[in-house]
C-alpha cells in the first residue's frame, strides 16, 4: 500500500489549488484524479473573481492566468452590473478565462511542485482510524494518507461516505449547456422570456491589443433553459434539441456536440467541512447557482484557506483543533453565496411583478454604498473572518502595499510567495523578537507611508506592525495610540495560529 501525508481526491481547480498550497510547506500530498489527463471537455465555468487573482498573486503565478485571459468588469447581481474598478486593489477586476485553461495553468504549477497525480483512478470509499485513512481507488489499489479532503465535487463520493449531511434546497429551474455544431445560423446572444434565459455564442477567441475577437468558425456555445425541472440522468442531445425548439422554435440543426451538461439552481451545504481525518472543499462542500461566477473562486479560496492548516498539523506544529477554524472561517463564506445566489436566481425571473423588484434592486445599486457592499461580496474582496474585536484590518485581507526595505522596495504580496507567515513591522528596525517563532515566522522591517484602504471599509487606522496568514489575512495587529503603542497579544495571536513557542 502506497502512502502520502495528504490524499486529495480530484484534480479540478480546488484539488489543484490546494495541492500546489501544501506542496509549497513541504507536504507529501497526492491527488486522485478520475480523468486520464488533464483535458477538460466544454467550457465550464468562465473566469476567476478579483480576491481569487489575488490569491494567485500572493503566490507569484497571477500572470500566468493573466497573460491568458482577459480582464474585465463582471461583477453583477441579478444580471444587474456592479462596477469595481474604484475599489483599492491592483486587482479591480475580474478575469475571464474558461475553466480548462485555469486548470491547464494550476496543474503545470502542481507539476513544478513534483505533486503526483494518480490519473485514471478516482476514490470510491475510505475507512479512518485513530492514525489515517485507508483510501480505496477505483483500479483496486489503495492508498495510506494521515488526511484525505475531498475535492471530488456535488456528488462527492467523500462526503456521502463519511456521512455529512448535505442539507439544503431542491432546483427550482434547470438549463443545459453544450458546446455544439450546427446547420442553421442563431441568433448570437442573450435572449429572456416567460421560461428563463437563453444564449448562443462564439467559444474561441483572441485577444488583440488588449480586447477580445471572436473568432466567426469553431463550436458554438449554447446555454438554454429546460421546460421541466428534475431529472437526474446524464443530458442527450436529444435533449438539447427540445429545449431549443421549446424557446426558439427550431433546433438549428444542432450535432456533433463536444459536451452537453446540466445545471440547476439547486443549493446545498455540507453541515460540516470535517470529520476527523477526512475534510470537504469545494463543491464537495458547497453548491449552488452559477449565479454572479462564484463557484470555482469559492473553491480555490477554500484550499488557500486550509492548506498551510492542515500542513502544520501533519507537521505536529499545529494541534489538530487548528482544522476546527477551517469550517468556522469558511462555512459563513459559502452560506453567503448561497444566499446571494438564491436571491439573484429568484430576481431574474421573468413575470412583471420580479422585473418591478428587480428595477427597483437596480436603483439601489446604481447608488455608492449598495453598490460597493454588493460588488466586495460578490468579488471576496470583502471577506471578513471573526478574530474578535480590535482594529479593522483584524481578520481581513492585508492590502498589497508598496513597502521599502533594507533591500529596496517590494509589494507586500510577494513576501507570502513561499505560503509563508509574515510579521510586518513598520516601526524601529530590529524592534520585535519573536525568536521562539523563528522557524515558522518571517519578521520583515519595511516603511509605508502611504494610506491603508479596504474594499468596501475604504481608509482605516495605519497600524504600526501586521501579523499575516499564509492565506493573507491579518491574524493580529499592533497600534498607535495617543498612548503609545497597543501591542498587546502577539505572543498569543502567534501560538493560535502557527503553535506553541520552539514547537516544530
């Protein structure tokens, strides 16, 4: 029986993103992918939201998405557009790139961090003792890990195993998605009526001098809303060839489909992210609308989220209770978008009395306020996890300033390239000793001069030393007072966070 420190069962954005998070803490991790390769037929999900490039950045591999995709205002709620590009960040926007790609790009970054990959075997069941978990693979053979987090998706065989209640709301609309040949020439576009919302369009493109050509040849992509709601069995292109005709009264002569999926606007939760040695993210933990693009950032900013944990407590840094903040910080994450998503899919209904309540929701957030609070959520720009009470930046994302240091300046975003904590100290240099820490912490002494802004906050108090998460979110705060400096509860925010002192 092979063994690794961590199994990961699927290898889509999240299984990547995580796997590349606990490769760079020098964790064994492996994933167990149902797919012989990495291809990925159809488009599936479309871009990535502003807080997830972020996280692509505090990692050094940002531009390799960027340079692929294109950058764009797409924030909207209920179709309603929410404009970011005011918002205090190098990313005030959010990317379009199709989902096989950003998994193209995240798995030659796993391969860089030598991750194995366990193609053509999926996990089919699991049993955990006190030590680890046995893994069963679908080829027969099976793998020892002392952690297995399933990333394997809605229908996640992890989570129906290990017993987790996947509580939550049954679709109420249902639409098909494909990418497709046809004989007759559509209409190109977004069409609504009494049954949902429509589309066709061209897939392929490039991008010239900095804007987006589609190209007239290739597979269309074709997006229509099913009659019924309901079924469970695997989409036909029969099926297809319905629905169309049911909205626009022809089928187009459509054939040679290169996918047909199904998706619904069914919300679920997983009542809890961890049992024991076995851990949920991603949509194996969370489904919901494609409403507003959040899914597949969700995920990814799960992993980010739990991978430098879970490397801490397989090193015996940490104690396992660590992974209890993993479900407290990110469950309210993904309830929020549940809910926003429940309610965008309820706004764009199409009888008169919806429109009349979503024309007047357009009113509000063509307002500032609205308008900001909407677009921070529905970006992750906003996200703030309950450290306690304290200075506003506790428990919310250190902005990427522009610091100088003994050795010349440098974006704060790049100091957390290896995953690694950092204490920011913006006062006398040399002024905190956190030796016990040593090994686990990096103190950098910088200056900024400049102001600190939040999405959504806007300006707030300068601090004069940060404590940052590998995840880049503030884990303690030192202050300037009219009494001096506040500094109380380093040594504590240290041990909750990274271990007790001298503990690796």
């Amino acid at each position: 029986m092979s063994g690794h420190a961590v199994v990961l069962a699927g290898g889509g954005p999240t299984g990547l993103m995580l796997a590349g998070e606990l490769a760079l803490a020098g964790i064994d991790v492996a994933i167990a992918e149902r797919r012989s390769n990495q291809d990925l037929l159809g488009s599936r999900a479309g871009g990535l939201q502003s807080r997830t490039i972020e996280l692509l950045d505090q990692r050094g591999i940002a531009n390799r998405f960027l340079s692929e995709g294109q950058i764009a205002q797409v924030q909207a709620f209920a179709m309603i557009p929410l404009d970011i590009s005011d918002f205090p960040t190098r990313h005030n926007y959010g990317l379009g790139l199709w989902q096989k790609h950003i998994e193209r790009i995240l798995a030659g970054w796993v391969e860089e961090l030598a991750v194995p990959i366990y193609r053509g075997r999926e996990v089919t069941g699991f049993a955990q003792d006190d030590t680890g978990v046995d893994v069963a693979l679908s080829d027969g053979a099976s793998l020892r890990a002392e952690y297995l987090v399933g990333c394997d998706g809605g229908r996640s065989v992890i989570r129906k195993t290990a017993g987790i209640e996947f509580a939550g709301w049954d679709p109420t609309t249902s639409a098909l998605i494909a990418q497709v040949e046809v004989t007759e020439q559509p209409e190109l576009g977004i069409r609504r009526d009494a049954l949902g919302i429509h589309s066709f369009g061209r897939l392929e493109y490039e991008i010239r001098d900095g804007k987006v050509i589609y190209k007239d040849e290739g597979p269309l992509g074709v997006m229509v809303t099913e009659r019924h709601v309901g079924s469970t069995a695997e989409p036909t292109l029969e099926d297809l060839r319905r629905a169309l005709i049911d909205v626009y009264g022809t089928d187009y002569g459509v054939h040679s489909p290169t996918t047909i999926s199904r998706f619904t606007d069914m919300t679920r939760q997983a009542a809890a992210y961890r049992d024991r040695r076995v851990l949920l993210a991603g949509d194996a933990a969370h489904v919901h609308a494609p409403d507003g693009g959040q899914g597949l950032s969700l995920g990814m900013q799960d992993a980010v989220n739990l991978g430098w944990k879970l490397a801490q407590v397989v090193r015996r840094v940490s104690p396992e209770t660590l992974l209890d903040t993993y479900h407290a910080e990110r469950h309210p994450i993904a309830a929020r978008v549940l809910r926003n998503t429940m309610a965008a899919v309820a706004l764009r209904r199409p009888d008169e009395r919806t429109t009349a309540v979503r024309d007047t929701i357009a009113e509000l957030l063509a307002m500032d306020e609205p308008r900001k609070r909407f677009a921070g959520m529905l970006s992750g720009l906003d996200i703030h996890y309950d450290f306690g009470p304290g200075h506003p930046l506790l428990g919310r994302r250190v902005p990427d300033l522009d610091l100088v240091t003994a050795g010349g300046p440098v974006r704060l975003f790049t100091l957390l390239h290896r995953a690694r904590p950092v204490l920011l100290n913006l006062g006398e240099r040399g002024g905190r000793d956190i030796a016990p820490w040593a090994d686990r912490v990096r103190v950098v002494d910088a200056a900024y001069d400049g102001p600190w802004e939040l999405p959504v906050l806007a300006a707030v108090p300068a601090p004069s030393a940060v404590l940052v998460r590998p995840d880049g979110y503030v884990a303690w705060v030192g202050q300037r007072t009219e009494a001096g400096l506040a500094e109380a509860g380093l040594d504590e925010a240290l041990t909750t966070w990274f271990g007790a002192a001298g503990a690796a």
